[in-house]
C-alpha cells in the first residue's frame, strides 16, 4: 500500500503513545447531569485523557480541522501556526520543525490525533472528517495507513455554497468529508464461537438506512396491501437465464429485457410474483412489465443514502454563518461555522439514539448543536464531547451549546445540559504517580492500564478494590503519606474471592512460593517513596 512521507514523520508515527495521561479537572455544570463534556485544551491531551472511559466506545467522530489554506486571518488559524501547534511541533519534532513546510505542519499536527481517535472509536464506529482540496489527497493517504485502506468509505462532497457571486473562473462550490470505518462491513459476515456450537454478527459500522419518500407511493387501482410504486422490472447485464421472454395479458405483445440488461428475476418467481399481482404493464397495461412495490414492506428496509450531500438537505457555510450570527445576536464572531444540519445528516447516517459523538475540532459548537437537535426531534439520548484548544472554547463553544439549550431568539430551546473540563496536570511525572491527583482518578487510571476498558467504582469496603477483571481480583493498596506493604496484614481485609489476584503496593513482604500457591501477583506503584522512608525513621 502506498505511504506518505514528509519531514518529521518518524518522530510523529508513534508520538501518540507517548503522550501522557492527564486529567481533566472540572470546572461547572450546566442544566444538571447528562453526560455530556466540553473539554478546554490541547486535543492531543485530552484526546488521550479520554481513553480509560471511552477507548473503543464512541460511535460516531465529525471533525472539522484547519484546511490549512494559508489563511492567517481566521479565529481558528488555519494556516496551523497558532502557538499551541508551534509550541508542539517544536518539542515533539525538533529542529527539523524549522524547515517544515505548511503541508508538513499539518500532517504532523494531524496523525497522533487520528491514531488516538481511532483507539476511541467503537468497532461499529465510523470518522467523519471535513477538508477541501488543500489537504484532501494528503489526509486520504494518513487515513489509509491508520485506518487501513479497506475500511475507506468513502469521500462524500458536500454543496457548501450555491452563489456564484465574485466567481470568475471556476466556482468551488463544494467540500469533502472523508469517510473511514473502525471495521467496514464488506458483507454480512458470522463468526463461530470457540466454546459453543452458536454464531454471532461480528460488530461493523454500517450506514443507517435513510426514512423512505411516501410522497413518491399512490394508490391508484385500491390495492389492500396499500400504497405503491412501479420500479423497473429489468436490471444491468446479460445473464442467460435472466433473458426469457414475457408477454402483456393485456395486448399479447412480446417483451424480452432491452438491451444489455435482464430481468430482475427467473421465469419460476416471475410466475410468483404475477399471480401475486405484484406486476403491472404500464400507467395503460399496454407497456412493458414493472414491479409494483410498497411502502410498507419499503419502510423496514429504509433506503440506501446517497454520497451526495445536498445545499437542500444539508446547509451552506452561508447558511451555518448566518445562523450563528442569530445566536450570537448579529455579531461576525467566527468565520468557518458547520450547518447544524450537515452534522444532523451525519448522525442520521451513523449513530443510533443512545450513541456517544466526539468532536475534538469542536470550533463554534455544531456538533453540540446539532446532537441537541437530534435528540429534540427523535427522542434520543446521544451524548456529546466536544474538544477545542482555543481561548473561546467558554466564550463561544460553551456559550452557543447553552443558547442553544436554553433557547435564542425564537427558536425554542432544546433542553439539554453538559459538563465543562480543563485538560489539567498530567498523571505520572517523570515515570511516577502525580500525587497531587485525586485517588479516584489514580484509580481509574491504573484500572484502565490493567483492563483497557472504563472504571466503574466497585461497592465495598476495602478502599484498595478496584474490580474484578477476568476472574482476577485487582487491588490498588495506596497511601499519599505512607508506605503501603502487601503482607498477611492487608490479605485480610480481602473480602471478595477470586481465581487470581493482582495487587498494586509499594513493597511486597509475601514470599514467592506462597504468591505462587494463591495466584497473587505483586505490582510496585509508580511512586518515589524517598520521603515516606524519612518520615519512618
């Protein structure tokens, strides 16, 4: 498979993984709980703070990232030369930063943050990502090696704009959003499991079904079975035994299918379907044969979307601007706003009612805008977390989500509420724990490098239990002012019994051969513990 290469790739392939866990401190809460997040800060940072509660559980990612454009005037600096980028590329790359053309910046900007997106997304999930022709062909190319090839779905043009004012050569009048899968379903596909005679659907993303036209169904002849429509009873190709002659009852005239094409199905379920009056000849019953299909067998299998994302369906930018000028009570406070109803559509396609969506370009808040949307309409309960790194992730971000909650000019309000973050100090410092973090996040933290899935405080009475993972106990015997030791001592307050025991402390006084007779394993807690032993003295 072809690759991209540019200045600084080597140190950027696997930055992801060195990124540091930090937390996110919370700062208010607006309209009550609900699940919902926005995080102010560095989306690298808090794209890997979100992995031990969200790794591998969201269900639909939009991004809208600079299309860098070598446009210096925008909010969000498009050209990726905002302070937070340099302040990175210069510590992550190096000197090399220096020579890094704008296509460089970009690409090393943009890869540890799909890698971690990626580790996010749900096996059924599927990345939405808006771009235009600056960095389309680069960002397909990163994509296929994170993503892998296979799961490319497609790259779906967007109408962003139906003026032809000032166009003078060529009017652009589109954009793309890039389309991956986390698995695509290539077919419906079953795998067996190893310890019982019983099948199971692997979990792939797959495109929802879009609502059918009923506009486009009549009754004309009082059918019981109800409304209707006639579809093509001939389809692409020659296949011999599809190529059969019919003849109208009502004329006795001959049809066989036209040229380079074959009937829909074999003379024996034509027979079917005629005696079945599900085939008609025409408005007059002169014509050649049609399939009669109905709308209520065509509203359980919905239809297939199309890629073309219409101005009619979906918004213009023309249309997100004048929007967020309403909101904002006519003031120009962001250049490059999303229609609502382009990230709607999306969501329409890609989640269900209780699905997470992430957007760690989060800009003026559309995702939000149009999940609180969603949920108005069809009475779901899809979360949100938004990212943005800039300084109007409160003033703007934040602020549109709860005017759009609360209601703005008259348009009703949504309902809804969310929760505010800062990304804050990092969990370990030098290869130990931070201990100015809170035990509970310490806690998460460890839990989610043993079990790469979300901590769930367990009911009980020993502060050190974190739960049961694999029929392993997993304990986490930690004390901020003290030393904390694995002996006869602490195995007593053990309650909950287990097939294997997996016990974090500073010191282990156990011998090996009794650790070895109960299926305890010792782990020392990443911690200096210089000053604890002072204090015993």
């Amino acid at each position: 498979m072809p690759t991209l290469n540019w200045i600084g790739k080597d140190k950027v392939v696997n930055h992801a993984n060195a990124v540091p866990f930090h937390v996110l401190e919370h700062k208010y809460n607006f309209g009550g709980e609900s699940g919902n997040k926005i995080i102010h800060g560095d989306n690298l940072l808090a794209l890997k703070s979100l992995l031990p509660e969200y790794e591998g559980r969201i269900k639909c990612i939009y991004i809208d990232p600079p299309y860098n454009t070598g446009n210096e005037g925008w909010i969000y600096n498009d050209k990726v030369n905002s302070p937070q980028i340099k302040k990175w590329l210069g510590e992550v790359v190096g000197r090399e930063g220096e020579d890094l053309s704008r296509h460089d910046k970009w690409l090393g900007m943009m890869y540890p943050r799909l890698k971690l997106l990626k580790k996010l997304l749900a096996d059924d999930g599927a990345i939405f990502i808006s771009i235009d022709d600056n960095e389309q062909a680069n960002l397909k190319l990163i994509c296929d090696e994170i993503f892998g090839a296979q799961n490319f779905i497609a790259s779906l043009p967007w109408q962003s704009r139906q003026s032809l004012q000032n166009d003078t050569d060529l009017s652009i009048n589109h954009e793309f959003i890039v389309v991956y899968a986390k698995k695509r379903r290539m077919k419906d596909r079953r795998l067996k499991t190893s310890n019982a005679n019983r099948w199971y659907t692997i979990k792939e993303f797959a495109f929802n079904p879009l609502p059918i036209d009923a506009t486009k169904f009549s009754n004309p002849d009082n059918d019981p079975r109800g409304a209707w429509k006639a579809d093509p009873f001939d389809a692409p190709n020659v296949r011999p035994n599809l190529t059969y002659p019919i003849t109208n009852p009502n004329t006795g005239e001959e049809f066989l299918p036209p040229d380079g094409r074959h009937w829909r199905v074999e003379p024996e379920k034509f027979a079917t379907l005629f005696a079945d009056g599900r085939i008609i000849f025409g408005k007059t019953g002169k014509a050649k044969p049609q399939l009669k299909v109905f709308l209520s067998e065509q509203q359980e299998l919905g239809s297939v979307p199309n890629s073309w994302l219409d101005a009619n369906d979906c918004g213009t930018a023309t249309e997100a601007t004048k929007l967020l000028q309403t909101i904002f009570g006519d003031k120009n406070i962001f250049d490059t706003p999303k229609p609502p109803r382009l990230v709607e559509k999306i969501l329409q396609l890609a989640t269900d009612k209780n699905s997470i969506v992430l957007d760690s370009f989060a800009g003026s808040g559309t995702t939000a805008h149009a999940v609180l949307n969603l949920n108005a309409q069809d009475g779901g309960n899809r979360k949100f977390i938004l990212v943005e790194m800039e300084d109007y992730a409160e003033t703007i971000t934040a602020e549109r989500v709860r005017r759009v909650i609360q209601g703005y000019g008259q348009t009703a309000g949504t309902g809804g509420s969310f929760d505010f973050y800062e990304v804050s100090e990092p969990l370990m410092i030098q290869g130990n724990l931070n201990e100015n973090i809170d035990v509970e996040k310490i806690h998460a933290y460890m839990w989610y490098t043993e079990t790469l899935s979300p901590y769930k405080k367990p009911s009980s009475n020993n502060p050190a239990y974190l739960g049961d993972f694999n029929n392993t106990a997993i304990y986490f015997h930690y004390d901020r002012d003290q030393r904390t030791i694995l002996d006869a001592t602490f195995l007593r307050t053990i309650e909950q019994r287990a097939d294997r025991y997996l016990i974090y402390a500073d010191e282990c006084g156990l011998d090996e051969e009794f650790m070895l007779r109960n299926s305890i394993t010792f782990k020392k807690i990443p911690r200096d513990i210089k000053r604890l032993w002072s204090d015993d003295l």
